[in-house]
C-alpha cells in the first residue's frame, strides 16, 4: 500500500543546504477516512500517514508510515502499522551529465524496502525512468524485481509502479490529482496472485485559496480512490472503495 504523494520529482521551492547534499525535502502528515477495506480486521478504518519525499546530491528519495486504526465492530487487533522507504540513484546526478533521450530525463537505480506487521517484509529493485509528458507535473515509471525478506512472505515476482501528478488551475487554486499504480505482473508463487493496486488522490489546494500563494500546497483536502484486484495476492479479493482525506505540508 503505497502513498499517492510517492512525488520523488515534486515541484516545491528547493531547501538547500550542507553545500546542496540536500536540494529539497517535503514533510507531511495526512489523515484518511474510509470503509469497504477488505483483508483487515473491519472494513472501517482510519489512517494517520507521515510522509517525507526530497531530492539530494546523487538522487532522491520517498518514505512514508501508515498508523491504522480500525473502526466499528473488528475482530483481533485494533491497529496496525506499514511503511516504505523508497530512495533512486538518478544516472544523470551520479555521472554529472544529463541522461536524456525523447521524453526520458533520466534514469535511476530505484529501490524500495517495505515493512509492516506480519509477513510483508521486502526488498524491491529496479529501473526508474522519469518522463516529461505535457500536462503532468512529474510521470515516473518504475520496474521492480520483488524479493521477501520475511518468513511467509511470498510475494516475490515482478511489478511495475507509474507514479503521476497533474496540476489543473481553478479559479484562484490548484486540483492535484495525483497517485500510482503497483502491478504485480509475474509471481514466482502459485499461492501469490498478480495483482493490481490503483490510488489516486483528488485534492483541492484548500490553503491557497483562502490564504493566498504563500499557503500554496500547504493544506490539501479531497479524496482517495483505492481500486486493488487480488488483494495482498488473494485470488478472488477484489477491493473497491474511497476515502476522505485531509493532508498538511509543513
């Protein structure tokens, strides 16, 4: 379950400092509200994610963590938790010149290790490849090699993760859609699925249009769409549902 705010090329003004180690960095907490969660311990769940993205001197990175409380009646625990660590090693920042070719602007080492209760420890590697489309703000296409580094986990295979954002002007404000697609498309596990995850955010720039640019992609408030076939690799276990959200970028 990946956060659609995995922006490793999000245009936000630079933070630079340690002589441009860092170039910029992101911090933001979001607060989600949904039901019609399959494989959970309730169908009603709320979600307090911490979130941090940035670009640095060989590359960029994204991270995240999932704190979920589950709501109504549930049988086990009442919580849990998931989180990713997502860094890439940019080919152009590592070899000092531009790797570009049509609409490719670079290439990366992408890597992401994920963590959670239970079984779902694992390691992914792959190529990552930036796109310059016209009307996105980023498009990042990633292939990944899945590796379980846990006992149980049986998810090893292939996937492939687009991760977008588009900025569409209203009235004194943005609509940013934005999010990311994970699909599993080769399982080297009878008892593992292929599957596919869909989950994008629409958000209104709430903070911009009430106080103006200095608040711009600061408060964010819309909804999430979660689409994922075969769920957690289950045969059969296809969930479709949204969530309201709130996010703040501090």
């Amino acid at each position: 379950m990946k956060k659609t705010c995995l922006c490793l090329a999000l245009m936000l003004s630079p933070q630079a400092f340690a002589g441009d180690l860092v170039q910029w960095w992101d911090f933001s907490a979001t607060a989600l509200y949904g039901e019609d969660y399959d494989l959970a311990p309730s169908d009603k769940q709320a979600t307090v994610t911490l979130e941090t993205a940035g670009a640095w001197k060989y590359g960029d990175w994204f991270a995240f963590q999932d704190f979920i409380y589950f709501k109504g009646d549930h049988t086990g625990m009442d919580s849990t938790t998931y989180g990713e660590i997502s860094p890439r090693f940019s080919a152009s920042k590592i070899l000092g010149e531009k790797i570009a070719f049509g609409p490719i602007t670079d290439l990366s080492l992408a890597l992401t290790y994920e963590e959670g209760e239970g079984p779902v420890h694992s390691l992914l590697y792959g190529l990552g490849v930036d796109v310059a489309v016209p009307y996105f703000t980023y498009l990042n296409f990633n292939t990944y090699r899945r590796n379980g580094m846990s006992s149980g986990n049986i998810s090893d295979g292939w996937q492939f993760t687009p991760v977008f954002r588009i900025d569409i002007p209203v009235g004194s404000a943005n609509i940013i859609l934005d999010g990311f697609i994970d699909w599993v498309f080769a399982s080297d596990n009878d008892g593992y699925e292929e599957n596919f995850h869909f989950n994008p955010q629409l958000k209104y720039d709430l903070g911009k249009s009430l106080f103006g640019d200095h608040k711009a992609n600061k408060l964010l408030v819309g909804i999430e769409y979660d689409l994922w076939t075969n769920k957690y690799g289950v045969k059969g276990v296809d969930q479709d549902t949204y969530s309201v959200i709130a996010q703040y970028h501090f």
